[in-house]
C-alpha cells in the first residue's frame, strides 16, 4: 500500500472486529503467522511490514511516532475506524503510544514481550548493533540473537522455530534494520496514563529482554491490565509459543462478546 508517501506492505485475512498485529525489531508480518489461522477464523487479523523491515523499504529516518502513524494511516486506508492492537517487543511501544494518542481508535491492547522504553543501559548497546549491521550484514545478529533472545527449551526442543527465527533477522536489510535500531534506542515511553482499554501482556519466564518482572511491573502502570508468563519462552513469544499464545489471544478476545 502507499501509505504517509512510503510503500508498506500489508497482508489481511477473515472478517469481524480488526485485530491489527506489529512486530518488533526485526521482525515482518510472518512473525505473527503462526496466530493467523486461528484469529481469522473470527476476526478480521490485518499485519504489516513496518518501514525498514521485511517487504517495506525504509525511506528516511525511522522513529516510534512515523511507525504509529504508519499504523494509523494504513487503519484508515482500509476503513477500520477502531481495533484491537497486538504487538511484540518494540511493537507493543508503538501500540502503547497509538493507544495513549489516539484511544478512540484502540479497543483493547495485547503486548508480547512488551516494554515501555529501552532500559538507558540497553540504549547503547542497540545503537550498537546498528553499527554491526551496516559493518558485517545480518548473519553476526541472527547468530547472536538465536543465542540470546530464544529459550533453551526452544533451542534444544523446537529447533524449526530456531531456524525461522535466523531465518527473519537475515532476511532483513541491513541499512533497514540499523535504522529501526536508531529507531528503538531513541523511544520514549507514551503517557501510559491516557491508556482506558482493557489490557494483556504476555512475556515468557526466560525473556531477558522483557523479563517477568519488569513486564508485572508496567502492568501496575496500565489500568485494568493482566499479566501471562509462559514457562520456557524466550523474547519471540508469538514463535516460541504459538499455541499458548493463541490460547490466550482468542480467550482475550472472546471477552469482548
């Protein structure tokens, strides 16, 4: 789509209420594959490549405020007036800052692996990988994040979801993904006071990026939000756990019924 004078890529399956899903740092809009077939059973699930990642280029400087207006605006090119936000990792930023701007448009918000902002320590070290990714390519980050960012269990006993996992983060453009790590460095949390809708977060008890605690911790920030850990699952919930999750998703929002 031509969305804000910038090629995004979208994909939309099923019909009802819009589910709109935004990945994270280096992830597209298959992160949420696995979520598709049950959701579109019920709803209408619309997914996107944010700038800089996956099918849509990045043509300037990226930031959290022009991917939340890139969501806002592919909203209204497909004239969905409200709908429920799903994000993982630097997507549940975007959703928290489109649901605290804009919260006649939001109906309820699930975040995965979620955070309000970069801890300051991690701001560096994102910067960092920016650099990385324009000096050696995607394969070094896709290694280390394999390492770093997925479970044992999911390492030892789902080896396939290790490999879409690689197989994403080296699938990503270089200068794209260094500027969505600019991008993540520089978010600022959003008024999570100006957040009314009913809210889930779901983090995994071996996420060191979104750990259970600081994930229960921005919960208390977020009026009227629940808190799910799943037991060995790492960073990429929505890969790492589909089932559960989908579990949780489809029980989430059955309770709009």
């Amino acid at each position: 789509m031509e969305i804000n004078g910038k090629e995004i890529a979208v994909e939309q399956e099923g019909a009802g209420d819009a589910v709109i899903m935004v990945h994270g740092l280096g992830g597209t809009a298959n992160t949420w594959y696995p979520q598709v077939g049950p959701l579109a059973r019920f709803f209408r699930v619309v997914r996107l490549d944010l700038e800089g990642s996956g099918r849509s280029p990045a043509t300037g400087a990226l930031s959290i405020a022009s991917f939340a207006a890139d969501v806002i605006a592919v909203m209204d090119e497909l004239d969905i007036s409200t709908a429920h936000l799903c994000g993982h990792s630097m997507g549940t930023i975007v959703c928290q800052h489109i649901a605290a701007e804009w919260p006649e448009r939001v109906k309820s918000l699930v975040l995965l692996g979620p955070l309000a902002e970069p801890p300051e320590p991690a701001r560096p070290a994102i910067r960092d990988r920016a650099g990385v990714a324009r000096k050696n390519g995607m394969v070094p980050i896709a290694d280390t994040l394999v390492e770093v960012a997925i479970s044992a269990e999911t390492r030892a006993h789902h080896p396939a979801s290790a490999a879409f996992v690689r197989e994403i983060l080296m699938r990503q453009d270089a200068e794209g993904y260094a500027r969505t790590c600019e991008a993540l460095a520089a978010a600022e949390s959003a008024d999570l006071s100006n957040i009314g809708c009913k809210t889930l977060l779901i983090t995994g008890d071996e996420d060191g990026v979104s750990p259970p605690p600081a994930v229960k911790a921005l919960g208390k920030r977020i009026k009227g939000s629940r808190v799910a850990v799943l037991p060995g699952c790492g960073h990429w919930t929505p890969i790492e756990k589909p089932t559960q999750v989908n579990g949780l998703l489809l029980n989430f929002y059955y309770s709009f019924n």
